[in-house]
C-alpha cells in the first residue's frame, strides 16, 4: 500500500500547499481521497493516471475537499486519447447523493458517459470491500457530516484518515492500531478552532489509538509560525512526520 500526499493544505491557498486530497494505491487499485481544486495537476504530476482511477471516497462535502469532482469528471469523459470503459465508484458521508444530484442537474450533459457508469453511495456502518482490501468507515465531529476511513489490505496494513474532525471516540476507534495514522491538524495548540485538531489533540489521538506513526496534514498557513511536531510529541511518543504536497509514504 502506498499513500501520495495530493494536497497537505486547506481552503486557504499558498504557493507551499494546495487543497487537501491524497491517493492512495491498493494492489492495482487506484483510489482518490477527497480533491478540492488542483487535485488533477497533482496527479499528474504525482504520476498517477486520473482516467485510471477506481474509486473516488470523500470525507466531506465542504468545498476544499470536493471542489475538483466536476473538472475531474468532465476531463475523464473527453480525454481524447483514451476512452474510458471501467465504472467509476465514488463514495461519500451522508447527503453525499444530494449533493451529487445537484451537481448533476447542471453538468451531466459534460460529465455523463454512455461507456462507463458513475456509481454513487453515501457510507454507512457496512465496509467498502475490494479484490485485496476493505475499507471501514465511522463519522467523525465537525461542522457538517463527515466519516473518516480505516484502509486495510491483504496483509493486515492499515491506513486510517480523519477527515476534518474535532477530537471524538469515533477518530479513536478507527484508529486502533493503525500503522499510518493521517490526522488533520489545522490550527497550533494556541489557536485551537472547535471541530479541528490542534497538534495537542492529534497526538493524545495517536497515543490512545496506538499507531506506529502519524502524519499531520490539512495546515493552515499559521500552522508555519509554529514548532507543529514539538506540540504534538508532547503528547505522542511515536513516529510524527508532517505532510507536504506529493509526499510519497510506504505502508
């Protein structure tokens, strides 16, 4: 399993970071995890192939993290080189299906293929199961619906993804174990902001859960003013990288 950092930014944009989204690979299965705007660029220039893509999951509907479904549909449907022919599965939190109809009643006349189908599904307490992996899902506390996502191969790795949350059990129980555990961490410990996590809390998650190591993402740019790994070691005595836009990680 290998994880691609896409985006290790939010909605604020800066020349270091862009808007958060990651892919992550599973056997020969090439998953998208949320992709707010320039995640097609980052694909691109991660070596990934966006017409390739299996499976699309969101964590949320807010539009740091959905802004590039649209683009990546539409370039999808008129690549003129290749045609596409494989279903493309895109998952979401609760209101997901909503969300996706209205997008669609202005733009499935440019997104809508008669080759392949665009199969939708909100997440629920069922697992996403997958030739070689499955991945569990369990919402999270922020300021609309959002689910983190527990990926877990063949072999036992486990890759676990917050979304954007505020310190709650259901972060805690997904991440049990984890052998890369990726938590938002927008804001420093001084300028907690409610339904984010701080470095404090993103390490007082690691250490109840018990993972191996922990990759901080989703930084604002104050997030640079700051020693972000100092705070968070006081609270988790693992392995703590912090994310940059393309980082490639091994699981």
């Amino acid at each position: 399993m290998e994880v691609i950092i896409l985006g290790s930014g939010t909605c604020i944009p800066t020349l270091k970071r862009i808007s958060p989204g990651m892919a992550i690979k599973i056997g020969p299965d090439n998953i998208l995890l949320d992709g707010g705007t320039g995640t097609i660029y980052q694909l691109l220039k991660a070596g990934i192939d966006y017409m390739g893509l299996d499976y699309i999951l969101y964590t949320h509907l807010h539009c740091d993290h959905t802004a590039e479904l649209i683009p990546l549909l539409f370039a999808i449907k008129y690549s003129l080189d290749r045609l596409r022919r494989k279903d493309l599965r895109i998952f979401g939190p609760p209101g997901f299906k909503d969300f996706y109809q209205a997008l669609m009643s202005i733009y499935s006349k440019w997104t809508v293929s008669d080759f392949y189908r665009i199969i939708t599904q909100e997440v629920s307490c069922e697992p996403i199961e997958a030739e070689g992996w499955r991945c569990l899902a369990k919402p999270m506390t922020h300021s609309t619906p959002t689910v983190g996502y527990r990926f877990e191969d063949r072999a036992g790795k486990t890759v676990v993804y917050s979304g954007d949350t505020d310190y709650c059990p259901g972060i805690v129980e997904l991440a049990q174990g984890a052998n890369l555990l990726i938590l938002e961490c927008s804001f420093p410990d001084e300028k907690r902001v409610v339904s984010h996590l701080t470095p404090g809390l993103a390490g007082k998650i690691a250490q109840e859960a018990k993972c191996q190591r922990l990759l901080l993402t989703h930084l604002y740019p104050l997030c640079d003013q700051y020693d972000i790994l100092g705070q968070c070691r006081k609270a988790f005595s693992g392995d703590i990288l912090l994310a940059h836009d393309l980082m490639r990680l091994a699981v």
